[in-house]
C-alpha cells in the first residue's frame, strides 16, 4: 500500500460501506486507534478500525462473565474489523466505556470541523 497520511486514509475509510458486527448483527462504528498502541506493541498496524459499539452484542456481554471466570479479570471483547478487509477480531475491553471516547461519528466529524473554522472555540484554559 502507498504512503498515506491519516487524513487520507480516514477519507478511504469513510467512503466504505460499514460492516456489520458478525455476533450481534449491527452495524460497526469507526474507531481511532490510541496512538499509544504502536508504542507498546499491541498495535494493529492501522490507524483506524471498526468496533461494533452495541452492548447488547453477545460477545461484549458474554465476555464479562466469561474472563471473569476464566482469568479472574474484570474486562470484556468486542467485536473490531480491520477497514477494507472481512477479518473480524475480538479487542479486550476494561471498562463498560472501553474504547467509546474514539468513536468518530458524523457528530465529532462536524464538531472537529467547526473547530477548525473557529480555533479560538473551545479549549481554553
Ligand atoms: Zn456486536
């Protein structure tokens, strides 16, 4: 694949139909990847995947329970696809919140778009 910046990845990504959660069968959210993953090796070798965000998912749900029992840890899966690709992983999650202030919807997409218009908005000390 050819060198591209983020902005132009995401913009590839975007343009992609959404693909559905395998488990629970709703629609996947786009995810930005914690920068610090590729610092500690636990990163995917992309900089945005898809997460399917329902708590209902039987993955999500069932994981509680399940590495509870098993591993005596307090986290849960859900269910992530790598953009472009039908390859679904399960991602460790440590909180009900896990991974949730990532999710780029149409909203924060407009919210970082009116930032940019206006960058005195906001973020003051
Ligand atoms: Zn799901």
């Amino acid at each position: 694949m050819a060198f591209e910046t983020n902005e132009q990845v995401l913009e590839k990504i975007l343009s992609l139909e959404k693909p559905i959660c395998p488990y629970c069968g709703t629609e996947m959210g786009l995810w930005e990847v914690p920068p610090i993953n590729f610092s500690d090796g636990l990163g995917w070798g992309v900089p945005y995947l898809y997460l399917c965000f329902n708590y209902n998912c039987p993955l999500y749900e069932g994981g509680w329970d399940n590495l509870r029992e098993n591993y005596t840890q307090n986290a849960s899966h859900r269910c992530i696809c790598y953009p472009g690709t039908t390859q679904f992983e399960c991602m460790p999650v440590f909180s009900p919140i896990g991974a949730q202030g990532q999710i780029i919807d149409d909203q924060a997409l407009t919210t970082a778009e009116m930032l940019k218009e206006r960058p005195n908005a906001g973020f003051q000390c």
